[in-house]
C-alpha cells in the first residue's frame, strides 16, 4: 500500500512518518511512503492512480492541504481517501469543506494519526 504524505514542512512530514512506521496496524501490510513538498507533485501521484491514502497539510504553502484536498476530490477518478492536518480544532468546517475523509489535529498524536490511517487503509477495496 502506498502513502502520500504532503506537507510543505520537512517536520511535519517526519512526524506523520513515523507515526505511521512501517506498518499503521497489525492487520494491515506494510506501507510504502512516498513524500511531496509541493501541490504539482502531489496532483502528480493522485492522477497516475497508484495512491492508497493522501495525508495532507492543512497549512502548507503556498498550496494548503484544505485546497488539494477538494480540488482532488472534484477532479481526480476514484480519488483515494484523503487524512487532513489541521492547526486547531475548529478548523474542522473547513475539512468538511475541502471534503477530508479524516482529520487530525496539532500538535500531531502519533497514536490518533496512526489509528486514522489505519482506518482509512481499512476502507480500500485492496484490502477489504
């Protein structure tokens, strides 16, 4: 299964990597993940197909993850599930919005990004 970690900051993206580790839950195979710092590259990856889940960064920039997030949803055939980091709680609608299948907040929990993934990975047909 491949992940897409999408974030503007190098940090951030560490912290999503290893809450995730090599395998997200002990039913689940082991992850393939794959990074991007910017919005082509992560259009990129979504249109070739091969992406089981999108983790995207509500505050990047200068694309934030809220704005990809919907404009994949809108655009791109059998969009994978899509996790949303988001700044503070209330930023909840927003997610809504953007059409994020799951969110987590920061500061990032390791065991609530890991849990959401696995719960994501669960609910694609490769694995049902």
């Amino acid at each position: 299964m491949k992940v897409l970690i999408y974030s503007d900051n190098a940090s951030t993206r560490e912290k999503v990597r290893t809450a995730i580790g090599r395998r997200p839950a002990a039913d689940l195979p082991e992850v393939e993940i794959v990074e991007s710092a910017t919005q082509p590259a992560v259009l990129r990856y979504l249109d070739a197909g091969d992406v089981d889940l999108a983790i995207l960064d509500g505050e990047a920039a200068p694309a934030g993850g809220m704005g990809i997030a919907r404009q994949a949803k809108d655009e791109v055939h059998d969009c994978p599930p899509i996790l949303l980091i988001i700044a503070r709680r209330d930023d909840r609608w927003l997610a809504n919005w953007s059409r994020a299948d799951a969110v987590v907040s920061q500061p990032l929990d390791p065991m609530a990004v890991a849990e959401a993934v696995a719960d994501l990975l669960r609910r694609r047909p490769a694995i049902a």
